[in-house]
C-alpha cells in the first residue's frame, strides 16, 4: 500500500519507525521537559469557594472577599466514669496544649447534660491553610493525656478542622503510595504472564508510566487555569496506567500475531500501525471527547477530572502511535529477550492459544445466538436491579473511614455528648453597612430565627457577619438535613424582606454538601446526553453504520448499569462488603454515579472499537457476517483479555483503599470492566450482531456521504528470508 493511502495511525508508525531515534529521544525529551516545567510552575489546588456551587458557595465567596480566615477550630471531649472527674484531666491538658504555642482560646470546660464528659474548645493559632501541618504537636500532647488517663477510667476524643484535614492528607499520600506500588508490579506480571518475556512485559508498562509523569507535568500547567482537586492526581494514574497499558497491549499484540503469521518484522509493524493502531486512535479520541462531557456538570471537581483524564489518555494515545513503533522497529526481535521458559513454552503450543479457548466458547454463542442474547441481558440487567434503590450522599467521616477508624469514633462520641458542634451550619451576612439600621435588624431577626444556641459574629470593618447555628444529631443525617433546609427557607424569606444591599446564605459543611448533591442531580443528564451524542456520531462515522453507533451505546449502558446495582449491592445494602475489607454505609458517594458513567463509557470504547474494528477488517476481506464476528473475535480474545485482566488488577487495587469513595470507585469500574470484557464483548455482542446479520454494515442511503475508512490490514505476503530492513538494524 503507498504511504498516500495509509491512514494515519499508519503513516505515523513507518514514519516513527524509519526515523526511530528522532521519535524515541523526542518522546524521552517530552516526558522531561512536561516534568520539569510542570514541577517548577507548581500546582495550584482549588479554594473553598471554587470547590462549592449554590447558596454556600456564595457564602464562602463572601468571606473569602473579606479577607476573613476562619481559624481551623478543635474539640477535645473528655470523659470520666463519675460526674466531675474530668476536672483534673481537663486541667492538666489545657495547659498542655497552651504550652504546645500551636493553639489559642483555648476556652473553659464545657460540661455535658450528665456531667461526666467535658469538651475542651481552642482554635490553632496563624492561617487555616497551614493549620493542619502544625497540628502534629497539638496531636502528640493529646495522645500523651490519653495514655496518662486510660489507667485511672479517663477517655480523650479530639477531633476538629485541622486534625481532620491532616489524617485526610496523610491518609490520601499512603493510599496513592500504595496504590502506585501495589498496581505497577501487577500489571507488569500479568504482562509477564501474557507475552512471557522480560522486555515484552516492560515495553508498555514503562510506556505508561512515562505517560503518567509527562500527563503529571501538563496537569500542573494546566492547574494555573482550571484549579484541582488533590485527588484529580490519583485518578490520572488510575486512569495512565490502565489505558496506557492497554494501547501499548493492543498494538504490540497485533505486531506479535503478525510476525507469529509469517510477515516480515517491517510488514508486521505496518499492519499493526495501519489497524491496532488505528482502532487506540478511534479509541483515545472517543474516550476523550467522552470526557469532556464532565465539563457540563457545572462542577470543578469534575472538569479537573475530565482535563487530567484528557491529559493523561491523549499523552498514552500518542505514545503508543509513534515512541511504540519506533521502539518495536529498533529492538526486533530482541522484544522476546528475558524468555520466562515456562511461560514461553506454554506460548510456543500456539500463537493463537487464546483464540482457540475463545472459539471454543464462541462455538455455542453463534450457532444459538438468540438464547445467549436474552440470556446475557437478563444477567446484566439482574446485576443492574439493586441500582434501582441506589441512596447517593456526600459520606459524612464515619462512613468514609469506617466506622471503627479513630477519627471516626472521636466525631461520633463528640457529637452524641454535644450535639451539632463539630459541624453548625453558617449564616453568612454582607451588607453595604454592617453596623446600619436595616442591617441590624436583619441580624437580629436571623439569630431569632436561626434559635437556641446560635452565636454571632460581626466583621464591622469588613460589613460582614457570620451566625453559627447548630445542627441536630451528628450535623449530617436527616434530622440535620430537615433542619438545614427549614433555615434556609427561613434566611431566604428574611433576605426577600431586608433592605439596604443587605445578603445572606446559608453556609457549612451540611449546606456544601447539600448543593453538591444537587448540583450533580442537575448535571447528570446534560453530561449523559452529550457522551451518548458523541459516541455515537464517532461510532457512525467510523464504521459508517447505525445499528453498530446504537447497539455500542446500547452495550455500554449496560455495563454502567451494572457497575451501579453491585456498587448499591456492595456498600449501600452490604452484601458482600465484608469479603473486600468493606461495611455497610447505606449510600454511594454522591459523585460517583456521574464519574463512572462517563469513565465506563470511554473504557469499554477500546474494547469495543478493537474488537469491531477486527470484525470489520475480516468482513472487508471477504468474509460472511458470522465468519467475521467468529474471526475477529478470536483473533482478539488475548490482547483483549490480557487489557481487561489488568484494568481490573489496577481498579482492584483502588477497591482496598482506606477511603469508601476510592474503594467504590475501584470496585464499580473493576466489576464493570470485567463483565464488559466477558459477558459483553465475548457473548452478548456476538450474538447480538449475529442476529443483526448485515443489517449491522448497512449505510442509509442519507449517510453514503460519509467517507469510507478501511478496516482491512495490508495482505502483503512476506518477504523470503532477507537481511532485516535498514530501520530495524541496531
């Protein structure tokens, strides 16, 4: 085939392999450069009034304006088996905290209904910001009362803005840790496994991770734009190493086969490039665009997903289409190098092993098409029921961390002795005059009506005043929530009636969490709509038919759905939670839903375009409908099954995290990437477009405009033994 009618991914391979050192010193020069520049800039994380949307988000925005700083407060409680016996512990670690130099206000013992629980309230002296990295003496001297006083029947529980916020970094930097250390090695043995050989396995899994650090770099950059969340860097690297691996598996698998075949090692590259690498192109493309629908969510947590993800796949899309053949064409045949024997005689039986398992599980699934279509939709959508209930919250500490960690039982002791402490909810006022008539008047008809227990702040150089209002219970659950909406009825009604440019919102972490949720609720259809638009026309325009566009959206939808019902299943209903170091928490993270839809909905796109586009390839050839799906299928059963072995490995890795969100995450995609990478991609799309017959390759007559691309991979026969082409000669 002349280089004019390659396709691109094609003209990009022979390219890089004919221009082997400029691609791979580029690429390393790349990665370098991303780092360096992206290390020296910096990132810049969001701030509180970034993060939030609505009424609360007002409210931060208002104090930010001012220049007031909340100071991080803390709660020590106390407890002593009689009434009163605190005093003396109490004493003693007031002081110590005061000569600590960390902490200021430290007010008087607040005792409880009964008398045997006090609370100790103090603020930690300088900036919020930094109030977590100087918690740690505050921490030790509570820890040293604790030891002191558990011989004589005393219990100390502390918990506050600043301790919270620092076992929240620590726990976020070990669970990343472990996950990088935990998931690489995985995914390099299930390449071992798969290819058995030591720089076979190593090619895209170092590919990967270069990805990852290059993607890393241009997230900083990018951050000076779009503010990040902290956690935006763990789901890069979740999403880097599974993708990365999986483009570099998919294209390397193609060449191998190929060679397996009897193709010159230039042939081989060429036809790889011209289809593998065709297909990770379709695919990349199609998982960033569906991506890019998370910036309709309204939500920044989201768009940081959705630029770090698009950052992260077109970096690992890139280097599979041009560093990948450079790489294959310099080292030839020394890919093989580091044969494991036993692995690599178990592959010698046949290039093909995997494809003859997957005929003989094919076998069935064509001649009664019909029974496995019905039968696998039924499963999918068994596992799918539970999400019919699905309850989704932000998860309050307890059911984040697990209602045994020690964070966990210090809230919940605080907040059953002292009810709504921890976490009050927020008026915040702003007026053109603070210390005004009308402003006056506003405030106190919001501390009336705010009621029992409410304190108020006033800024009167700032004309901003702040009312705390406690919550009933823990400050999270319904009572709370009923509470929280009965005041901001109350707040809107006095702000419709004041006069004199005064505002005021309702703020707090309750009230966050509460336009969060609603926020999401809002921004789920717009964001679904346009990934199931986007899949489709790219679908449509790659294949040039309908039925394939409609039956792929069809297919991933049901993967999502039952990604959803064994998540609700998992931690809302507790089935099972327990076998993954789990419990019970009785809702979903109330992002998640969004996250996965939109992450599944471009991972099952590089299963689906490869194995489609090897369908289409044989069908090009010649090949009847059930001829093409038995061939493309089986010639695709290892890379695919190796990618998918190893995206679950990763999400599986992120299912034993300390944190709920993380192991939500990690098992709603590990499930979902299995069942799409089996009951999927190995029965229900076979029988389906078995039953579809040539409906499926169908162009409507008002689509023929549509320009044809070919599936088909070159049909050169090799060459007859030859000294190696000149690109490939070290």
């Amino acid at each position: 085939m002349s280089a004019k009618g390659r396709n691109l991914a094609a003209r990009l391979g022979v390219w890089s392999a004919h221009h082997r050192k400029t691609a791979i010193l580029g690429w390393l020069l790349f990665v370098v450069l991303a780092t360096v520049i992206g290390g020296a800039t910096g990132t810049v994380t969001a701030t509180d009034d970034e993060m939030g949307v609505g009424d609360s988000a007002r409210a931060t925005k208002i104090l930010d304006d001012a220049g007031i700083d909340e100071p991080a407060g803390e709660l020590v409680m106390v407890g002593a088996k009689s009434a009163e016996g605190w005093k003396g512990a109490a004493a003693d670690l007031s002081q110590a905290l005061r000569d600590t130099g960390k902490v200021e206000k430290v007010q008087p013992p607040l005792p409880s209904e009964d008398g045997k629980e006090a609370l100790l309230r103090f603020q930690m002296k300088g900036e919020s910001d930094d109030a977590a990295d100087q918690v740690q003496p505050v921490l030790d001297a509570v820890a040293k009362a604790k030891d002191a006083g558990a011989g004589r029947g005393i219990s100390i529980h502390q918990f506050g803005d600043a301790s919270s916020e620092k076992h929240l970094n620590d726990l976020l930097s070990d669970d990343l840790k472990k996950a990088e250390f935990t998931a690489v090695p995985l995914a390099l043995g299930i390449l071992l496994v798969a290819f058995g050989a030591v720089v076979a396995a190593l090619l895209p899994v170092g590919l990967a991770l270069t990805a990852c650090v290059a993607a890393f770099g241009l997230l900083s950059l990018a951050s000076h734009s779009l503010h990040i969340f902290e956690t935006t860097y763990s789901v890069m690297f979740l999403m880097g190493l599974a993708v990365g691996v999986d483009y570099c598996l998919f294209y390397l698998r193609r060449e191998r086969d190929e060679r397996a075949a009897g193709r010159d090692a230039e042939t081989a590259l060429r036809i790889a490039a011209a289809t593998s690498g065709r297909a990770v192109l379709v695919s990349g493309l199609t998982v960033m665009v569906a991506m890019a629908g998370m910036f309709l969510s309204g939500l920044l947590l989201f768009k940081g997903f959705a630029v770090a993800t698009i950052l992260v796949v077109c970096v690992a899309m890139l280097g599979s289409v041009t560093v990948l053949p450079a790489l294959l064409a310099w080292l030839g045949d020394r890919i093989d190098a580091g044969r494991i024997p036993f692995l690599n005689r178990r592959s010698k039986k046949g290039a093909h092993a995997s494809g003859s398992v997957a005929g003989s599980l094919l076998k069935p699934v064509l001649a009664k098409p019909k029974f496995f279509a019905v039968a696998a939709t039924v499963l999918l959508l068994a596992l799918a029921a539970p999400a019919v209930g699905m309850k989704t919250e932000q998860l309050g500490l307890e059911k984040q961390f697990g209602s045994d960690a020690p964070l966990s039982v210090s809230f919940k002791a605080i907040t059953e002795e002292f009810p709504g402490g921890p976490a009050p909810a927020r008026i915040v006022v702003k007026a053109d005059d603070i210390t005004s008539a009308p402003a006056r008047d506003t405030l106190r008809t919001l501390e009336q009506r705010a009621g029992k227990g409410a304190e108020v702040t006033v800024h009167t150089r700032q004309d901003v005043a702040e009312i705390a209002v406690p919550l009933p219970g823990t400050g999270t659950g319904p009572e709370a929530k009923k509470a929280l909406a009965d005041l901001r009825d109350e707040v809107r009604e006095v702000r419709a009636g004041s006069s004199g440019g005064v505002e005021a919102y309702v703020g707090g972490d309750l009230a966050e969490s509460e336009d969060f949720s609603d926020q999401l609720s809002k921004g789920i259809v717009p964001v679904f709509l346009f990934i199931a638009a986007v899949t489709f026309l790219l679908m449509l325009f790659s294949f040039r038919s309908v039925v394939i566009a409609v039956t792929s959206i069809a297919l991933n939808l049901l993967s999502v759905g039952a990604a959803y019902g064994v998540m609700t299943a998992v931690f809302q209903h507790g089935w099972g939670a327990s076998l993954i170091g789990s419990e019970k928490v009785g809702a979903i993270e109330n992002w998640m839903p969004l996250f996965v839809l939109v992450v599944l909905f471009g991972l099952s796109m590089d299963y689906h375009v490869f194995v489609v586009s090897r369908i289409r390839e044989a069908r090009d050839r010649g090949l009847g409908n059930r001829d093409a799906i038995r061939e493309g299928i089986t010639r695709t059963a290892g890379a695919v099954t190796g990618a998918a072995v190893i995206m679950v490995a990763v999400f599986a890795v992120f299912g034993t995290l300390s944190m709920q969100d993380m192991q939500q995450m990690g098992v709603g995609l590990g499930v979902a990437v299995l069942l799409d990478a089996t009951v999927v991609r190995m029965v229900l799309l076979p029988s389906l477009m078995t039953l579809l017959g040539e409906r499926n390759w169908h162009t409507p007559r008002y689509l023929r405009w549509l320009p044809h691309v070919s599936h088909e991979a070159e049909a050169e026969t090799p060459a007859p033994a030859a000294p190696a082409p000149t690109w490939q000669r070290v």
